[in-house]
C-alpha cells in the first residue's frame, strides 16, 4: 500500500509539471479567458460574498444552535412524514430567493442536523430553483409558456429528485433513522414562535439586502427596491431587539454594536454596503467570545466559512477560465454552446442541461442570457431544460456538495438533475 501512495504522489506531480510546462500562457484565448475568470472572481465577491454569503453562514450557523435536532429529525428526517417534509423543502425557494451557491450552507446545516437525503436534497434544488422573482421575470421576457413551465417543473423536479436519492441510498437512510432513534430528548431553551421569529429575521435581511434592481418606475417592486436599505435595517434591529430579550445579551452590548453600522450609514450614505459590512463585524465581535449558545453560533458560522467559501472561489475561477462571464468568452467558445443547442432534438436539450449544470448564475441572470440564446436559435425545449438545470447547479456548487455529502451522492445528484431536465426539454419542445 505504501508504494502504491508514492506512485499517486509522483503521477500527480508528473501531471503538475507537464501542465505547468506546457501552460499557453501567451495565447489570445487562455489570456482572455484568465482575465475573465479573475473578472468573475471580482465580481462574484463584490456582489455575493458580502451580502448573499455571509447572512447565509449565519442561518446555517443558527440553524445548527438554536434550532433543536428533534425539530429537524420530525419534519425533514429519514423517519419524518413525507408529505410534510418534502411540501416544506419544495416550496422553501418562494421564500429564499437565493443562488445555487448562497443555498448551500443552508443545506449544510439542515443535513449536518440529521435531515433526510431526499428532504435535504429537495431543499437544496428548490431553492434557487423556484425563485418567485425569477419565475416572474421569465414569464414577463421569455412568455408564460416557459414561466408556467419553470414553476410547475422546479416544484415536480425538487419532490422527484429527493424521492429518487431516498429511494437510491435507502440502505443508508435507514441506518440513519434508526440511529435518530435511539437519540435522548433535547431541552428546548425557547418557545418554536421565538426561534421562528428570529430566522424570518435573518432571512429578510438576506432577501432585501439582495433585492434586484426593477425595470419598473412605479409600482410594489420598485417601492421595495426603493427602500431595500431601510427595510434590511428594520430587520436588523428587530433581529438586535430579540438578542436582548430572548437570548439575554447584555443591552449596553447590543446598542454599542448597533452604533457602527448606524454611523456608518450616515457618513457613507450612497454606500450602504459600507454599513452592512460594519454591522457583520459588530455581531461577529460581540458574540465570538461569549461562552453561551450565541457564542457558539458563531462557530459555527465559521466552521461553514471556512469550509465552503474558499471551494466556492476556487470554482468560480474555474468556471470564469472555461466559459468566462456572460457576454464573454472563456476558454470554450459560446458560439459552441448557441450551436449545440439549437433546435428541440434529445442532444440538443442535454447540452443545455449540461452546459446550465455547470455554468454559474447568479439570481435573474439566466433569464436575459436565455433571451440572447433564444435569439441565436435556441429552442424552446433546450430553454427550459437550461432553466431547470442552471440555477440549481453551477461547477463551484458542485464542489462543495461533494465535501458536504460526498462523491457518490453528489455525482447522483448532479445525474439526476441533469437527465430530468433533458426529458422535460424534450417533452417541453415537443408541445410548444
């Protein structure tokens, strides 16, 4: 066994230095597909890591302290009432509206608590996957066919796939259930209305922090968008109220750490960013050297930091080097991808699945993309399959759900999602 370790050590350095001997540095693409993967790195920082990421550590985080492993185990564990678990993980992305990156530390936590594969992998597809937004959106731009289409497909998509990973690792499932048997009651500290009330806390501030920005000059989303800011501070404050009453921080502590970002506010005004990254270092300094239940919500939610978020980086690069960004061009041409879907033929809707499975996009972004593809041709049936495939999936995704649930359920997963969106595409084309 210990030559065998050697010879994989020397093939994986053998296969480091031919890359590294051979690198095309020089060449137009791979310099323009390095410089849109970096571009894409930046962009993914600035517009996901602060906002989209960082609120969702700290849910998942919560999840693992205050939500208690008995709460979990009845409504989406191995033993728990189908109809009950897998209704709540299929509709969780009317609420979320999340990426298929900003989803994942909240799948690690519910997972990691003892949910079920199928409940927890239903909630991890549906979650950017039945975006209310984005379903909107795509009936407004694309028609009400591929709207109408999108919702009733990511609802089916999330039940049937977590249905058939139950079904696949059942063995495992089992075990697990009966492991979650034999575990003791847990003492809940606070009543479920407190703990429900402080998540639907952090959540606002997850979805109007992200708020997209409206096409519209009038009307409800252009009121929310117009005042996303305040509505966000609002659930901060409510957020820093329940600390002080149902998890007994100090007073004094909560407003000292409610003043930066108040200052902030004002002294960066057309900069609200500013004011939300100080109000994350406030909580994070308040609560990381307490001994209680909050103190350890904040280990938790740096455990799912550093787990997750340099794997995600590091797939955003890959991604950015292999297709770039949208508009531009990485390493495989996007003349490829318009050509390889056109029309309503079985390859042509697994190309769409495929391609969507791995490229990255963010919230809202598929449905312009599509629009162009459909413009160069594209068909209806690979459309939808791409907006079945693509929110849910990207490459930097794909990464973490390996570390979080391994390779085997991964790449079972990943089929699964890829070959239902191909059969839908195919049956969606042949109608329309």
């Amino acid at each position: 066994m210990e030559w065998k370790r050697e010879w994989k050590s020397l093939l994986w350095i053998v296969a480091v230095f031919v890359s590294c001997y051979y690198l095309p540095v020089g060449s137009g693409r791979f310099d323009k597909a390095v410089i849109e993967s970096l571009h894409l790195v930046k962009w993914y920082a600035q517009e996901h890591v602060l906002l989209c990421l960082i609120p969702a550590f700290f849910i998942a985080g919560a999840i693992a302290v205050f939500v208690s492993q008995a709460s979990v185990l009845k409504y989406l564990g191995a033993k728990a009432n189908k109809v009950v678990a897998y209704g709540v993980a299929s509709v969780s992305g009317t609420i979320l509206a999340v990426c298929s990156c900003t989803i994942l530390p909240l799948f690690a936590g519910i997972y990691r608590m003892g949910a079920g594969i199928g409940p927890a992998t239903a909630f991890l597809y549906s979650g950017p996957a039945i975006n209310i937004l984005a379903i909107i959106l795509t009936a407004r731009i694309l028609g009400p066919e591929l709207g109408i289409a999108r919702a009733v497909g990511a609802v089916v998509f999330s039940v049937v796939i977590g249905l058939l990973m139950h079904f696949f690792f059942r063995k495992e499932e089992m075990e697990k259930a009966a492991a979650q048997m034999a575990l003791p009651e847990e003492e809940v500290s606070r009543p479920l209305w407190q703990n429900a009330f402080y998540f639907a806390m952090m959540i606002g501030i997850l979805v109007f922090a992200n708020w997209g920005k409206t096409e519209d000059t009038s009307g409800l989303w252009f009121a929310i968008y117009s005042n996303k800011w305040l509505i966000t501070s609002l659930f901060s404050a409510a957020m820093g109220i329940c600390l002080m009453l149902w998890f007994h921080l100090p007073k004094w502590q909560v407003v000292l750490a409610a003043a930066p970002p108040a200052i902030m506010a004002v002294l960066f005004s057309g900069h609200p960013t500013v004011a939300f990254v100080a109000g994350v270092m406030a909580l994070s300094l308040l609560i990381s050297t307490r001994e209680d239940e909050t103190g350890e919500w904040f280990r938790e939610t740096w455990g799912f930091a550093k787990q997750i978020l340099p794997l995600l980086l590091f797939g955003v690069l890959i991604a950015g080097i292999l297709l770039g960004r949208p508009g531009n061009e990485g390493l495989i041409p996007s003349e490829w991808v318009s050509r390889a879907v056109g029309g309503n033929s079985l390859m042509a809707n697994f190309a769409a699945s495929f391609a969507g499975a791995f490229m990255y996009f963010a919230t809202l972004t598929e449905v312009p993309i599509l629009q162009g593809l459909i413009g160069n041709g594209m068909g209806k049936g690979p459309a939808l399959a791409l907006l079945l495939a693509g929110p849910a999936l990207s490459l930097p995704n794909m990464l973490v759900i390996r570390s979080i649930m391994g390779t085997r359920k991964t790449v079972v997963f990943v089929s699964l999602v890829v070959m239902m969106a191909t059969i839908s595409g195919v049956l969606f084309g042949s109608f329309f």
